[in-house]
C-alpha cells in the first residue's frame, strides 16, 4: 500500500517517499490479486510455448485483445486437454502481476475446451456413468422381430429420413405396417419430447419393434440423442429399439443404450425388414415340400386301405360272432358266481363252528379271580412296605434328636454366643468382664453381662 506522506511545515521539510520498482510490482500484484477473485475466461490459445522447467505460456486473445497466461504443471494432470494454438478454451484463472517484468498476467487453474470440447466431455462423463449402471449391457439387450406386424418410427416428419426409411419398408416388404411419432430432433425441448415420443410407443404397443432415427450432423445437432432422459426412455421401453442417428460415423449414447445400432436410417429399416423376395422364395420351396409330403401321404393312405378292403368281413357275420361269445361269457359268469357263492357259505359255517367251541364265559370268570388276587397281593405289599418305612423314620428322628443339641439344652446345658455375630464362646478367656453375652437355654434366650471370668 502506498504510505502516507506528513503535510509539510517551516519547522518539517518535505521528504520524498521514493518506490523501487521491485516494491512497486509487488504492492500492485498484492493490490491486483487482492481485488479479483478466481474468474472464468475464454478465449484462443495463441504464442504457445513449453519450456524444459513443464510450465506452459501461451497468450489468450479474442478479437479486440490479449492476455498472457502461465499454466504451472502440477496443474496440467486435472486438465486432459491437448493444448495448441488457435484451440478455443475455457479456463479458471486468478488475476496476477508477474514482479520481475511488471508483466500483467493471469495464472491458469483449470483449463477445458470451448464449445464441441465441453460437449464431447459431458458425452464422455455420461457415458461412463451409464456404462457402470449396466445400460450398456448385452445381455439385457432384447431381441428383434423377425418379421414384425407394425413398426414405429420416432423422427422429424419434415425431414428426407422418414421418406428414405418409408422408401425402403415398401421396396422390401410392403405388407408391414408403419406408425410414425413425429418428434424434433434438433435444438432445444427436442430430448424431451423424444423421451416422451418412447415412453407413449412403450405403453401402447401396437409396434413390434421402434425405429429412432435423425439424418448426420455434428455434435452439437445430435445432441438431444445424447442426452440421459432419452438413454433411459430407451432403457426401459419395452420394445426393442433400432438406432440410426447420423451417419455410419457418428456414435450417440442412444445407439449405445438401444438394443441394436443401424450405421443410417435406411439401414435401420432393413434391419428390421426382411426383403420380400427371399421370403417369396422360401415360400415356393415350403409349398413344394408341402406338396410333395400330400402326394406320399395320399398315395401311402391309398395303399393301406387297399389293404384293409382284403381284409373286411360282413358286419352282420361280426355281429354273430361277436353274439356268440357274449353268450359264452355270460354262462362263464353264472357258473363262477354260484361256485363263489357256495364256498363263502362253507367257510361261515367254519367259522360258526370254531365260535361254539370256543365259548370265552369259564376263561374270563378266571381272569377276573387272578386279577382280584393279585390286587390283594398288592395292596398287602404296600401296607407292609410304607409300616417298614414309618418305622425307619421313627428310628432316623429319633437319633437325630439324641444327636441334636437341643437334646443337650433340655438337660440342663446353654450355649454363649456373641450377640453381634452370634458366634459361639467355649473358652471363658476369649470374653472380658464387662461384655456381653448371649445364652440360649433349651426355652428362650438370656441376655448376660460378664461381671467375672474363672478358670478351671
């Protein structure tokens, strides 16, 4: 900043602040760099030069002016653009002021091509983002008709595409039908109203197979075929989509999506046609087989009933017969019914026979006895065994109260315990005259004080 200079007086000269240029360029570059923050600017790359040190220097210039510029190598990597002179650019760069010549300059950050550049990068981004959502995959991809009733055509209903694809179904094969969606296929709106042209085919179905099609152009005229919305419109519809955007040369993200790519619209629609001459031929040769498998299957017929004719008998003569050997039949059937009969009758008077001599009456009336005898038995086992029982109790409870120290309270013992923890006092030194004690007798408990101790 420049200093402040004191207001001359009789009793304080002036003194003259003098600049050297070093801190004239660097007070203006702390001003400059101080005042502008980091901006877009686009223009032509002219004067450009790579030095050994891997910076590059060019010149930025439009009509009226031009700029110098330093591009610093670590910030080349982020680029990915080839620099040369005339390229149209964009760049972010800050203002700056390069000290050892006083020369004004800017210092490129980030650097990126104008206009198709930009374009063919957005393609680039979006084409990787898809592709690693799987709209790309073959597998996914549908197959298409051979010989589809109804075909629709999304494309510009004023341009010479529709004519040529129109053209070329009725010098193939007439017989199929055409729906057309007219759509824009240039300039601004014109992706959304394709995307909705697929979204509206897709949900009526009257066509087999969809053909999108535009005439070439460059990159920017293509455009709305490389827009998202129309990638996955075609995703999702369910027909299968041919694309003949352009000319053999020309890729869009829609041919990538669709399910087959055509190199023009002409060849979209043979694609999807098959050539009526060839099916004319196929016809002839299918109508010959099938005449030609009449014929021997006419002539094998007319053998074999040539051959049953020898054989005919009379009906009448088969209906004899055949009444004869009813008749047999049905004697056949009298006699084994009557013979079945008498042996069932003869086995149930055996069975009869086996069930008098067995008379169960005397077997049960002794069973009953064996099972009240063995009821006795058992209730005589288990009085004996609980007597046997409550008298080993008896003796149990009874040393255990010989054994039990209240036996030894009830004649005439007490144990001393100490209140507070209640443990037993067998030794008279172990207690201090004054203290306490506790004494249980055999009925209640005494609260004692020791007013002496004795020895044995």
């Amino acid at each position: 900043m420049l200093q402040h200079m004191e207001q001359p007086s009789l009793f304080n000269p002036p003194l003259r602040d003098v600049y050297s240029v070093s801190r004239l360029n660097r007070e203006v570059k702390t001003l400059i760099e101080g005042s502008f923050p980091p901006i877009w600017i686009e223009g032509e790359i002219s004067n450009l030069s790579r030095p050994a040190s891997g910076h590059i220097y060019f010149s930025l210039k439009d009509a009226q002016a031009q700029i110098r510029c330093c591009f610093f190598r670590q910030q080349q990597r982020l680029s990915g653009v080839t620099l040369k002179d005339g390229l149209q650019v964009l760049a972010r760069a800050r203002i700056s002021l390069y000290e050892g010549r006083g020369d004004f300059q800017i210092i490129v950050e980030h650097l990126e091509e104008a206009g198709e550049g930009a374009l063919r990068r957005a393609f680039d981004v979006l084409k990787l983002r898809l592709a690693q959502e799987g709209l790309f995959d073959v597998a996914r991809k549908k197959p298409l008709p051979r010989l589809p009733r109804c075909i629709g055509v999304i494309t510009s209903p004023s341009g010479s595409v529709l004519h040529d694809i129109l053209t070329t179904l009725r010098r193939r094969f007439p017989a199929i039908k055409v729906c057309v969606y007219p759509v824009p296929v240039q300039g601004e709106g014109a992706a959304e109203k394709i995307a909705t042209a697929i979204y509206l085919a897709g949900k009526r179905g009257d066509a087999d197979a969809l053909i999108l099609a535009r005439g070439g152009g460059s990159l920017e005229d293509l455009w709305c075929f490389n827009e998202e919305i129309v990638a996955r419109a075609i995703f999702v519809c369910p027909i299968p989509i041919v694309s003949g955007v352009g000319h053999e040369t020309d890729f869009t993200i829609a041919d990538m999506v669709a399910d087959a790519r055509a190199p023009t619209p002409t060849a979209a629609a043979e694609m999807l046609s098959p050539h009526q001459h060839e099916w004319l031929a196929q016809f002839a040769r299918m109508e010959q087989r099938l005449v030609t498998a009449v014929r021997t299957r006419l002539l094998s017929r007319n053998q074999h009933l040539d051959w049953l004719s020898a054989r005919l008998v009379h009906p009448r003569h088969r209906l004899s017969l055949l009444q004869q050997r009813l008749d047999t039949l049905t004697q056949r059937l009298q006699l084994a019914q009557i013979a079945k009969l008498h042996f069932v009758r003869a086995a149930l008077q055996k069975i009869n026979a086996r069930l008098q001599q067995q008379n169960l009456g005397p077997r049960l009336h002794a069973l009953a006895l064996g099972q009240r005898h063995l009821s006795m038995r058992l209730t005589r086992s288990m009085q004996l065994h609980l007597e046997r029982q409550n008298s080993r109790l008896r003796q149990t409870l009874q040393a255990l109260h010989t054994l039990s120290p209240l036996a030894t309270l009830e004649r005439g013992y007490a144990i001393v315990q100490r209140p507070a923890t209640g443990e037993l006092v067998i030794d008279a030194k172990s207690v201090k005259p004054g203290e306490r004690v506790q004494t249980r007798l055999a009925q209640g408990y005494l609260d004692c004080l020791v007013e002496k101790i004795r020895e044995n």
